[in-house]
C-alpha cells in the first residue's frame, strides 16, 4: 500500500486569528489576552448573568423534557421572543406577520444560511452579477462566509478612519453611492465605532435610493448602550422604511451561553405569503446542513424573555456590564492621558461597546505581541472586557512604550492623512 496520502495536495488554510494562536502558545507568564470572543468578568473569566445560570439549572431539570429532534427552524417560542427583541413587539412587519425567525447555530450560521438563500434567491432586477459589500474590519472573516455561498464580487466598504481615529460617515455614503444597483450591503447593528442616528437615517436614504439589500449582523444588542432598543434602532429604522432584509441575530454573547451557539436569522418581506416561502426554502438548505437547532440554550432563553421577572433582572445584568465597559473605558485614556502617552485617546470613549479600535500602528500592535505579550484581535481591535484591574496598568504602560518606541514622524502621518 501506498504511504502517500490521497489528500497530498490539500493547500493549507491561512488562519485570520493568529494573534490569538500567538497568546495560547505564548509560555510568558505576563501575557495578556485581549482578543476575547466573549465578555469576560473583571476576573478574567466568561460573564455570565445571574438569571441566565439559575435557569440552566431549571431548564436542565425540567421533567417535561422530551429530547426529541427539533423542527429545522427552531422553537418557535425562541424565534418569535428574539425578533420581538430586535424588532420590538409593536413592529408593523410583526404585526402584518410579514417577518420572522430561524433559530440557528450562533450568529455565525444564522450569516451562514443568509448567504445561501441570497446566492440562490435574491435576484435584483438590472443586475446578473450581486456584489456583497462588508465593512472592511471584517472583511477576512465575514468575505469568506459569502464566498462560500458562491459570491464572486466582495468588496470591501470603510467607515472607520484608522488615522483620524474616528467615524467618517462621509466616505461611507460616497461608497454606497457609487455601489451597483441591487448590491447587498453587511452592516452591523448595534454599531459600536459611532455612527449616529442621524447617519443611519443618511444609510438608509441612499441605500433605498440605489435599491441596496440591507443584511444585518446583530452581534451585541444592549451592549453598547446598555439599552435593548436604542441598540436595535438601526435594524428598527430598515423595517419601518419597508425594506426587505436579512438580519443575523447573536444571543449567545448578551446570555452568556458562549458555547450553546445560540443564533437566529431574521427574515423581513413584503408580505406574510412571501416569508412562507422564503422560510420554506430556509427549511430545506437547513435539512440540508444540520438538520434541526439545539434545545437548552433556545429554552433558558425563552424563559428569561418571557417572564417579566426575568428579563427584568437579565436586564439589569446587561446594564451593570455596559457600566463596567465604559469605565475601563474612561481608565484607558486617562491613564493614556496621565502617562503623557503620545497622541488623543478620545476614540476610546467615543466608541461603545465590547470592542474597540485601539488606534495603533501595526508596528505597534508588533511591539505589544513581541516585547510584552499582549495579543489583540486579528484586526488590532481589542476586546474591552479583557482589560481588567491585574492587567490594566500592565497594558498601559506597554501601550505608552509602543507608542512612544515606534511613533509615527509627524511628516509621515501627514502624508498618510493627506492619502486618506
């Protein structure tokens, strides 16, 4: 027999995460994780609500129980109590039944089964090739979702201004503008770098203009604000304008039920008769891939949005994390400030949320991995809650030295922003 294998000529896939392979075998005792998936406690361990372990708990010993395999689109209590959540319980669409959801494994699949009903279904008229437009931070892990699916034409679109450090919704219009007619647009909801209502209503106007597909990621809803319905007011915003769309929605992380993978994708259209056959056509891509969802994450999460009690208490919960957040926030970039580090660290505070563009230069983040063992996500943004009170002043005096090492010449950065 042969000692050659039949999949000699299986190419290597380049992995996008290798800041955070870089950290696990890292033997430093003072290294630092900064790239989280999920949030963490103040401990440096997953955060979890309260209500969320108290109900596993009942959940797992609930006798009525049956371990049966589930329908493909899920426990409809879950789906129909997590699109109320986005959309909110008065939606005209839920109300007209015209939108509703697929219960999915994590956010990730929810995008998943998006992408292969559109490359399948979504037919704009004028236009034989779709092009798919992602916010360039997230173009390596997101682009090839898509690819998947079968697109040809992903391109990327830029918000953020890694020189100014800050929103330029300018820029962004100018992108969507020029998009072809029909072109789906991967956007993110909450969005955490700063976009206002105000834009979002800029967002929507062009993209109606130009008859753009809106496909939502809703990753951490009530985690930049610390409110369920100002996070959701962009998707909010879409639905009342009557656009079609697609939103992934995550639940995972705001539960804490990092390793359920629990997800939904929601389906918005014109009228109910339509989303029953959209939903029919989700039903058998999903006989196809896995078959039918998980059952204990679907549950406890139900449970807790549809008792008063507990999604009050989940609430709270939400609240005191959002808190937690924007203080270390506030402890960055005064300490920044206090060190005499180099340069405005306001973009910290400006944004919002679990994740922040830190506003370093590559050699920078190079420096943090190389000389002091700090690891940021693949796209040097870190995960806010991986700063904590051991680790905080051991990250800014490392950022300080980066900075202060390896700064950009002032004739440099001018002519980066005259680039820009």
């Amino acid at each position: 027999m042969t000692t050659v294998s039949i999949f000699l000529d299986v190419p290597l896939v380049k992995v996008t995460d290798v800041p955070l392979d870089a950290y696990h075998e890292d033997p430093s005792p003072q290294k630092v994780c900064l790239g989280h998936a999920g949030c963490q406690t103040d401990a440096d361990e997953p955060w979890i609500p309260p209500v969320t372990k108290r109900v596993m708990r009942q959940a797992r010993e609930d006798p009525t129980r049956t371990y049966e395999y589930l329908p493909e689109l899920g426990i409809y209590a879950f789906t129909k109590a997590a699109t109320e959540l986005a959309l909110g319980k008065d939606s005209r669409a839920l109300l007209e039944n015209r939108a509703g959801g697929v219960q999915t494994l994590g956010g990730t699949g929810a995008v998943f089964i998006g992408a292969e009903f559109l490359r399948r279904w979504y037919k704009p008229k004028h236009s034989t090739l779709v092009t798919v437009y992602i916010g360039a931070p997230q173009l390596g892990s997101l682009g090839c979702i898509f690819k998947a699916a079968g697109f040809t034409d992903i391109h990327s679109y830029h918000y953020w201004d890694s020189i100014k450090l800050r929103v330029n919704i300018g820029d962004f219009l100018k992108e969507l503008q020029r998009a072809a007619e029909g072109s789906v647009v991967f956007m993110h909801a909450p969005e955490e770098t700063g976009l206002t209502q105000q834009d979002w209503v800029k967002v929507a106007a062009v993209m109606e203009r130009k008859r753009l597909f809106p496909f939502f990621d809703m990753a951490a809803q009530g985690l930049a604000s610390g409110n369920l319905d100002i996070d959701a007011w962009a998707v909010r915003l879409f639905v009342a304008k009557g656009f079609e769309l697609l939103c992934a929605q995550s639940l995972s992380k705001i539960f804490g039920l990092y390793d359920e993978r629990m997800g939904n994708l929601i389906v918005v259209t014109r009228d109910n008769q339509t989303l029953i056959r959209v939903h029919s056509q989700i039903t058998q891509l999903i006989d196809m891939m896995w078959f039918g969802p998980t059952n204990l994450g679907a549950r406890i999460i139900t449970m807790v949005l549809t008792s008063p009690a507990l999604l009050y208490e989940w609430k709270q919960s939400l609240r005191m994390l959002v808190e937690r957040m924007m203080l270390i926030r506030e402890k960055l970039k005064e300490k920044l400030r206090i060190q005499g580090t180099p340069g405005s660290w306001e973009h910290l505070t400006a944004q919002s949320g679990t994740r922040s563009f830190i506003g370093l230069l590559p050699s920078q983040v190079e420096f943090l991995a190389n000389e002091k063992h700090i690891y940021l996500l693949a796209n040097n943004q870190i995960s806010i809650c991986s700063v904590n009170s051991k680790n905080l002043n051991y990250v800014v005096q490392s950022i300080h030295e980066a900075v202060t090492s390896t700064t950009l010449p002032d004739d440099a950065r001018k002519d980066l922003e005259e680039v820009d």
